[in-house]
C-alpha cells in the first residue's frame, strides 16, 4: 500500500487497513509548505472495540509463542527499518517538518529498543530460590498482561512509539498505537513492516483519532495496560482516567529543562552546544533546553554568542541538505512561540527582532491563504 498517495487514511487492524466508521476527518499538512498532505480519521469507539477485539483474539497464540521466537520476528523487523530508514525519514520530514538529519536520528535511536527488545528471552527470565525456608523453596516467573495501548506525541513519531511496542510485543503482550493525528502516516508504514518481518496479524494494532479515541481506550476493559508521552496536563488526565479503570499506565509529562553555563565554561562551544539542544527539531524534542542561567561573568558574551549563532541558523524545509531547523508542526505552534516572544519584551526583555507578532502574523499571512501557510 502506497500510503504517500492515500487521500484518507485507513486504521490498521488486524493485520490489514481498516477503514474507521468515524464521520470525522483532520487534515495532515505538510509544515515546510502548507500543502495537504492527507486526511486522517477520528477514531470513534467502535473502532477500538474492533481492534482490542483483534488483539484480543491474537494475544492467545502470541503469547504462547517462545520468546526467542519472538525475538526473531523483532530481529526482522529491525532489519526492515534500517533498510527503509531514507524513505521512513522522508515521510516522517514531510509530516513534522523536522530535517532528514534529524528524522533519521529519531529513527535510529527507536530501533536501538528494537535492537534492546530482541534479547527478551535472558531479559524475562524468572528466579528460583531453593529452601528460602524449611522445606520451601521459592520461584518467580514472568507473564504477559495481554492488550497494551500506546499513546503517542507528534515530536518523534518513529522514536517514541519503539520505545512502547517493541518490549510489548517481545513480552508477549499485543498492542494499540494511537499516534498523533498530526503526523500518522509512519504508524502505518511501521505496521506494514511488522507485518511484513512476520508478526502475526491483531498483535499491532493502530488507531488514528483524538480524545474521543483516547477515553475509549482509557476506559476499555479489555486494555489492560497505557503508556503516554505527552504534555503534563494531559499525562495527568491520562493516568487518572487510566487507573480509575484498572489499568497499568505509565504516564511521562513535560518538563522544564536548564542549562547552567559557569565562569570557566568554553563559551564557544557552550553556545554551539545550546543552540542544538534549544533549538534542534525546531524546539519540539522533549529534553529542548529553554531555560540557560550564566553565571557571573559568562552572562554578557555568552548572550552575544548565542544571539550571533541563533542569526546564522539555516532555517528550512526539512528534505533541504542545508537545513540545520524546519518549520513548527502548525500555524497555531508558531503564533503561540511568537506570543511568549512578545510577552517576554513586554516583561523587559530584548529581541533582536523588533518587529512586533502583529507585524511578523500579517507578513505571513498576506503571503498565502492561512490554510496553506507554511509554519516559519
């Protein structure tokens, strides 16, 4: 299946596409340009109905499975990723905006779990403790929970979800992806080659959607384990409503990260350092630095530093070699990064751009229609 020139994406369950019976439908734009990409669906709750069936239905044979058998299906399907790493960066560029560079590294460092994952049958190996007591012994043994659900971020659409599915499925357990709707397309692609490395069909599931698809899954009885990354008001919902409904949920939040640059620090390097980590992947990596506190001396030509490295970015689309940062994934991230800018000089602070928000919006807006905006 050509996913690229798919108008409306399907679900995949099963083992195969699946279309959703949602009447509700997002747009995928691609960030760099403003372009439509595709439609994505809603998922309702018959929908996950459907896949935790499927799931469901699989998990008996799955997890009977050995593991080492297991361990090889991963094994090739790690294979595959690697031999579709350029073409996975694309559509993942295309989507987020982030640089090929960048897309790939995301991809590598999933398949680093993969590549953890296939050594599942030493890692759930249980214990025994012969007369830990008269005449007792004692012993430990690891078992599979059985439906698991994922839900994932739109930063890193490859990396994320392989930190979730692959200890899941080498486990034994099967699973459910509900990607983000801004980028979906990769989910698919990632199930297509699982299939394809041998996972049997209802073991990987996906379901496209919004919060109707997420309380569905927090509050299906037939999931029995939730993991989230996301922001931390939601991580919040996420493992309340998850928990008040019997499930195992592991629910990572935002946070706010900061560098302390001291008096001896190489300040050039410091500055190229925290240029990456500020602003790489557009500022979307979970761990962006967005706060730097220099310390006595370091402060003034620390500033000038960063402020003469932050001019030379090269801004761009992502598939452009030249490209060091693409676009914010949508219109509304970028207004809102301007806004903080603007907050922040009206608290006190400089900018080197004195242009105000207003300005810069109706710059970009009298370029092209807001639907077609690129995010810059």
């Amino acid at each position: 299946m050509d996913l690229t020139t798919l108008e409306r994406l399907p679900l995949w369950i099963g083992g195969k596409p699946t279309p959703s019976r949602t009447t509700r439908y997002g747009e995928v734009t691609n960030p760099a340009t403003g372009e439509f990409l595709r439609h994505v669906p809603f998922a309702i709750a018959e929908d996950v109905d459907t896949a935790v069936a499927a799931a469901t239905e699989a998990w008996a044979s799955w997890r009977a499975a050995p593991a080492l058998r297991r361990a090889r299906t991963l094994m090739r399907f790690r294979e595959l990723m690697e031999a579709h790493k350029k073409d996975l960066a694309r559509l993942l560029s295309e989507e987020h905006g982030k640089t090929r560079v960048d897309a790939e590294g995301s991809i590598t460092r999933g398949i680093e779990v993969v590549e953890f994952a296939t050594g599942i049958p030493h890692l759930i190996k249980g214990e025994f403790s012969d007369s830990v007591g008269s005449d007792v012994d004692s012993f430990s043994l690891r078992q599979p929970v059985g439906v698991c659900a994922g839900i994932t971020p739109f930063n890193f659409p490859a990396m994320v979800p392989m930190w979730m599915f692959p200890i899941a499925l080498a486990c034994g357990n099967t699973f459910i992806l509900k990607p983000s709707e801004r980028d979906p397309t990769l989910s698919l692609r990632m199930a297509e080659l699982l299939k394809e490395a041998g996972v049997p069909d209802g073991v990987f599931n996906v379901i496209h959607g919004d919060k109707e698809a997420v309380d569905a899954i927090l509050k299906h009885p037939g999931i029995r384990a939730v993991s989230f990354v996301g922001s931390t008001p939601i991580a919040k919902y996420i493992y309340e409503t998850g928990t008040a409904h019997g499930k195992r949920v592991q629910a990572l939040g935002g946070a706010k990260n900061h560098a302390v640059v001291l008096p001896d620090a190489n300040l050039a390097f410091a500055a190229e350092a925290l240029i990456g980590a500020a602003y790489g992947s557009a500022g979307e990596r979970c761990m962006a630095v967005s706060v730097v506190v220099a310390v006595g001396e370091a402060a003034d030509p620390l500033r000038d530093l960063l402020a003469e490295r932050a001019r030379r970015i090269a801004v761009g689309p992502g598939d452009r070699p030249e490209s060091e940062m693409g676009p914010v994934i949508t219109c509304a991230a970028r207004d809102r990064i301007v806004g903080l800018i603007d907050r922040g000089v009206a608290e006190g602070a400089s900018s080197s751009d004195r242009r105000s928000s207003t300005a810069r919006r109706r710059k970009w807006r009298s370029t092209a229609k807001r639907s077609s905006a690129p995010c810059w």
